[in-house]
C-alpha cells in the first residue's frame, strides 16, 4: 500500500550511519524526516560577475576551477583548502578551513581544474584579496548537467535544518531528497479533505513537502508553510470536535427548570438577587440555560475576570437543575474555597437553602460541604443529603470524586477554577450517576480565545466580559527586595491601612523554611525555577509571620497565618478572624488564590514574586481591590533587570487586563509549556502557533466541525483518522486530557 512509503524505516532508505544521526533527532521512519522541516531558509545570492563584487554581499557567481590546493596550517593548527576560480579575465578565492585534512576531501575531489561552478557566499577580503569563505557550490556536469540547470539550483532558496552536532543540516537537505524525490503523490496521502484545500486555496501535502523542503523562491516555502500549518490546526480541531461529537452522542438528561406556573427555585432566587445580573451574566446565563434543557450533556467554559461574577451565574445554572429534580456539584480547588462557596450560596440563597428548618421557603432545597478532613458525623450527614437527593447541591474538593460519594441524581457538575483539576477527575464525577451530567468548567485565569480554543477545543465557550458594581481596581508596584527603605516602607504601608481599619494579605511561596518542595497538594504555588546561581532560601509563612509580629510597624496588629496544611477548622478560623478584622494581617500561601472574597482586603504584599507566573500573580491581585477602597498590590522581588521575571512583574505592574497579560504569558513562555510537555517532543505542532494563528485556527475549527459533522465515525476519511490518531497516542493523550 503507498502509505507504507512513509512508514518506511530510514535506516532501509539510507545508510545506517546517516539513519543512525537522523534517529538522534528522533527521525525513524520516511515520513518523520519529511515531517522535520527547515528551520529557516538562506536567500539565494545574486547573481554576480567578477567584475562587480562588493565586500559584504551575498553573490552567486559562475566561474571556472583554476587551482585548488589543501595545505596544513602550522600557526592555527588543522588544515586549509584555498581554491581559485575565475571568469578568464578576473578571479576569485575560495577558502575551507577543516580540523583534518581528510575532511576537506571531498572538496578537493570536486574543484578540479577546469569544472565550472556556481559559487554562493559573502564576499570578503583578505590581504587586499577578494573571497569567499565556505561557499555553496553547484558544478557542471557533476551536480548538474548543464550551465542553466546549475544556475537554477544556485537561485533556490537554501533550507537550513534543525540539525544536530551528529548530523549537518546539508546532510539532512540530502537525506530528504534521497527520501522525497522517488516519491509520487499517491504515495503521500493527504488528510486534508480535497474540498477543505479548494475552499482555503491549498496546495496537496506531496506539493507541500516538495515546496517546503525544495523551494525554487521564497513564494514557494511561504505557500507550503501555509498549507502545512493549516494542516496541523485541522487535524487537531478534528480531534477536539470528534471528541465533542462522541460526549454529545452520551446523551444526558434534559434539566429545563421548573414547568411553567409551578414555583421554582430559580424564580424565587432571581426575586431576591440584591442587584441587577450585568448583561454578560444574563447572556451566558441564557446560553448555559438552554444547553442545560437539551438531553445531550453541556461542555461549557466559562471564562470571567476575577470578580465577574462567576459564582452567581453557577447557582443559577444549579438552581435550573434542582428546579428539574437533578443535583448539582460544586467542585472547588481548595478546602478553603469550597468552604467559602459554601457560605456565599447559603448566604445568596437565604431561606431557600434552608430545606428541612423551620424558615425555609415554598421550594427550598440544601447545600451540603463535603470534604475530605471533615469529621466523621458531618460528612456521614453530608454523604445521606447527597445520596437520598436531599442536598440539591454539594460542594466540595475532590473528595467529592471519592468511591463512597453517591447521588440520587447528578445532573450537572460545575468546576470552579478549573486549572487545577483534570478531565480524568471530571470523568470520575461524571461516572459516578448512570447518565452523563451537564459539565460547566469555570476559569478565572484568562485565556486568549484561540488558546481556549486549542487546550479547551472540546469546550464552548462563554466569557464574563464585564466586572460589576463599582470595584475601585488595583493599583501594582514592584518593590526591589534588597531595598531596605523600600521594603520599610512597605511594612508601613501596610499598618496604615489597618489602622484605616482594612486588611492586607502577605503572600509567600513557602510553608516553613525546611520546606524544599514548596508543594502542598493542590493547595500551594507551582513555583518556578529560579534564575541564576546560588537561589536564596525563598520566604516562608511561619517565618514571616513571626518577623512580622515582631516589626514594630505592626506593633499591636494580630497577624494571622493560612496555608494549606492546616486544618479544615484552623483554616476556617483563620480566615474568618481575617474576615471579620480581627486578625487583620493575613501571611499564607497561594491557598488565597482563588476565589477568596473579603471586601475589605486592599493591600497584596506578595513575597519572592519572581517566582511565581503571570496569570498566578494576576489572580492573587485579583484578591484585593474588590470593594469600594482601591487596592495596592506590592510585588517583592529580587529579579535582575532584563530577565524574563522581571519583565513579567513589569507587564504585570503596567496593565490590569487579564486577556492580555494571558498573551503576554503565553509568548514569554515556550508553546510546549502551553500545550502541555507532551508537545514539547512531538511531530504535532510545528508550525502553529496558538497565540499568532489566530486565524488559521479559527478556519481550521470550521472546516472541522464541518468534516466530522458530515461523518463523525470517520470511515470515509481513512487518512484524517489516522492522522488524528496519530495525534491520539500516549503522549499527547495527556494534551487533550487537560480539557
Ligand atoms: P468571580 O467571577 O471572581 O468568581 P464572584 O462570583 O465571586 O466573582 O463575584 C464577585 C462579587 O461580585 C461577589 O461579591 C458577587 O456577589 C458580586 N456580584 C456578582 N454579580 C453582581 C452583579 N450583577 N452586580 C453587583 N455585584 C455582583
Ligand atoms: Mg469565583
């Protein structure tokens, strides 16, 4: 079969030594090394005669052989070979210098006197000499039959491959001919659909890999670069959209709320909101409400800048659900904020969260908390509410997910602050109740849209644009750590705010200084490496925390600490005398990331703040500000000017919109970083990139969802299968998977 072609083992097409150096580069099979592309690629020079070269420019000449000669070079040790060639009136040196000379062999052999060449290089000088050092050349009747073939392949573009100190990209340049050129387009099957390429102007993947790895100009790889990079986004637009497909086609229950006339939840609740939902909120509500009435499970993102007013919009997708019969889950990252959603939905709902007492209302339901450090009777309490379908909604970590942990009847899962949870956990919920429950994935760290579209392709999404009420914003400083004034200053800062009776967070990546890994579960930072030599010890919460109480900046204030490995009722404490003012200083890990809302919070002071990523930084600023008192948020760090770290603090210090910090995070990052390490090795992803093909992949997702919806099975493209299944093995499972 042609396919085969492809699959064919390098080391049966080439020499092993050539297979073997390919293979370094994990390049195994025919169709890998056609996959490798060039890096880049070297214009061709311009075509020149002797008599009018310039110092400095890239020519190509044709000339013929006078002498060449290869002699040991006494002084600098290795070995030269100088040539001379001229047109019959002028000439021309060309020089090569080798550490052998049995490496400058085959140069020796071809620049025989009298052969004429097409000489490609930049013109130097030496010794008032006119010369070319390393030249590319093209000889008459050796690479070429004859004077205008060689002139032609002068004039093509030159690819230059990632290569490696085993294999030089000219070696690979002949190891792809070796493998393209025997091969016909029937052998290089194309999964692109002919109908996708006509509509998007593409050439066939065999023209591609020609274009691409044997230009004749510049219009030539640009055009192949195109329809290849194209290529990549369908394929995995096709993968995303088939995996929507499959998920559709579980089919779920339909949860359209009340019927009509009769008193639901959500009517009552909608009565007593205090405010008025912003448009963004009625709009994606309506969306989430319709998915939510139709018998095939909701996949939705939604995506809000902090403070956009999230969590409403979930209880009210919750409230549909229990108005239907069905529960609903709440899962939170931490303890801490499933604690907190607990209060926020008790205190939203009023007395319709208050079934089974005497205050509750005509259609009251409960809202349980279920968490791992619980105690025993609570969480026996919470596990009957969930499974007898007394608890319209649950909240909790992934304890939830727990084997023991029933339902009456889940009918919809919302994830809060989705990044720390994976789809294998999802899919564990979704397991737990014989149908497939609506799913709503709701983030607060902004993601650009094609990004959403790439990591989150089997997602709809829907974005909170706005944020509500009059929030008086953030204001960000970086302050140098060795900056003794400054970070006194600080320390002052701080103090006068609470004796304005406000409060202020002190964030640090560590739990005690001991602490090497500075993980606590899903709790803590993911903390990244430090730049230069000898990395300081990184400040700690209980250090801090007690340097703190000793300052006399905050003589008399009680300091309060937070961190992950509390527990539960500790951690409740804590906040709640954070909360209500008593402890009015608060030093703990990135546990407050997420979610933590206390309005009268108007100071940040975050510690080692190189080390922690943009969207993270962004998130914990998110924290203060939320109420009618500006905030202030004071980034320490001790980054050098001009690192990276450096440039993500100032990014951060210079604009407070979330979209674009997140496309700054990602350029400054590494694409595989983005997608997921499994991209980092593999044949996926070459060509696109998710934050500057916006296009590209915008188009791919149409012609995608077009192709599957045609034929989700796929039988009739047989080569788009396998391509996406290609995409679909063990190592970029785990990609899709962070959906
Ligand atoms: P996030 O999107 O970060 O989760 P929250 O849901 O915690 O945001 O909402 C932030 C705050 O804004 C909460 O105190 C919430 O009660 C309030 N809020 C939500 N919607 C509105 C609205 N339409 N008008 C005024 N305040 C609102
Ligand atoms: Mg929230």
């Amino acid at each position: 079969m042609s396919e085969d072609r492809l699959a064919e083992p390098l080391r049966k097409v080439l020499g092993t030594r050539t297979a073997g150096a390919l293979e370094k580069l994990g390049l195994v099979t025919a169709g890998d090394l056609l996959r490798h592309y060039p890096r880049r690629y070297v214009e061709p020079g311009r075509m020149s005669d002797l008599a009018s070269l310039v110092v400095g420019e890239h020519v190509a000449v044709m000339a013929r052989v006078q002498q060449a000669t290869v002699r040991d070079m006494r002084s600098r040790g290795g070995a030269m070979l100088q040539a001379k060639v001229t047109d019959g009136v002028r000439s021309l040196h060309l020089t090569f210098f080798a550490r052998h000379r049995g490496s400058l062999r085959p140069h020796e052999d071809r620049l025989r006197p009298g052969r004429l060449g097409m000489f490609t290089g930049t013109v130097g000088e030496y010794r008032g000499e006119l010369q070319l050092t390393h030249p590319e050349y093209q000889l008459v009747g050796v690479d070429a039959d004859d004077e205008a073939t060689v002139m032609l392949e002068a004039s093509r573009p030159v690819p230059v491959y990632p290569a490696s100190a085993a294999i030089p990209t000219w070696r690979i340049q002949r190891a792809v001919r070796t493998v393209l050129d025997p091969l016909d387009p029937a052998d290089v099957p194309d999964p692109l659909p002919d109908e996708v390429r006509e509509r998007r102007g593409l050439v066939d993947l065999h023209t591609a890999l020609r274009l691409v790895h044997e230009p004749f100009s510049e219009r030539d790889w640009q055009r192949a670069r195109r329809r290849l990079r194209y290529e990549e986004a369908f394929v995995l637009q096709a993968a995303l959209a088939r995996r929507r497909a499959i998920t559709a086609a579980l089919g779920a229950v339909a949860r359209p709320g009340a019927s009509d006339g009769a008193p639901g939840l959500l009517a009552a609740f909608d009565e007593r909101l205090p405010f008025t939902l912003t448009e963004g909120q009625r709009t994606v509500g309506e969306q989430i409400a319709h998915d939510l009435a139709q018998a095939v499970p909701m996949q939705r993102l939604l995506q809000g800048e902090v403070g956009s007013g999230k969590t409403v919009v979930a209880l009210r997708a919750m409230l549909q659900v229990v108005d239907s019969g069905g529960q609903a889950a709440l899962l939170a990252p931490t303890e801490v904020l499933a604690a907190q959603h607990v209060r926020t939905l008790r205190a939203l709902l009023g007395p319709l969260a208050e079934a089974g007492m005497l205050t509750q209302a005509e259609a009251a339901t409960r809202v349980v908390l279920l968490t791992g450090s619980q105690g025993a009777t609570e969480r026996r309490e919470a596990l009957l509410d969930a499974a007898s379908g007394r608890a319209g909604i649950v909240v909790g970590t992934h304890a939830l997910l727990g084997d023991k942990v029933q339902f009456a009847d889940l009918g919809l899962v919302v994830v809060d602050e989705q990044h720390r949870f994976g789809v294998e956990q999802r899919d564990a919920l979704r397991t737990r109740s014989g149908t497939t429950p609506h799913l709503l994935v709701m983030t607060a760290t902004p993601i650009p849209r094609t990004v959403a579209m790439t990591v989150f392709g089997d997602l709809e999404t829907s974005t909170l644009a706005q944020v509500p009420a009059e929030r008086a914003g953030v204001t960000t400083h970086v302050v140098p750590a060795d900056n003794a004034t400054w970070v006194g200053r600080t320390w002052r800062r701080v103090r006068e705010e609470v004796d304005a009776g406000r409060r202020a967070y002190v964030v640090c990546p560590r739990i005690t200084s001991d602490d090497t890994t500075g993980v606590e579960g899903t709790d803590d930072a993911d903390l990244l490496a430090g730049e230069g030599e000898g990395a300081r010890p990184l400040h700690a919460v209980l250090d801090v925390a007690e340097r703190l109480r000793a300052d006399p900046a905050l003589a008399g204030v009680e300091v309060g600490v937070l961190h992950g490995r509390m527990p539960a009722a500790e951690k409740d404490a804590a906040m709640a005398r954070f909360a209500d003012g008593r402890a009015p200083v608060l030093v703990s890990t990135t546990v407050i990331e997420v979610g933590v809302d206390v309005p009268e919070a108007t100071v940040m002071v975050v510690l080692d703040a190189e080390r922690f990523g943009l969207s993270q930084l962004h998130q914990l600023r998110g924290r203060v500000g939320r109420g009618r008192d500006p905030g202030l948020c004071l980034l320490l760090s001790s980054a050098e000017d001009g690192t990276d770290a450096a440039t993500r603090l100032r990014t951060l210090a210079e604009t407070s919109d979330g979209f674009r910090l997140a496309t700054v995070d990602v350029q400054l990052r590494r694409e595989g970083d983005v997608l997921g390490s499994s991209q980092s090795g593999g044949t996926s992803l070459r060509l696109l990139r998710v934050v500057d093909h916006a296009e590209v992949i915008e188009e791919a997702r149409q012609d995608a969802v077009d192709v599957v919806g045609e034929d989700v099975t796929l039988l009739t493209r047989p080569v788009l299968a396998r391509a996406i299944e290609a995409w679909l093995d063990p190592r970029r499972e785990e990609f899709l998977d962070r959906t």
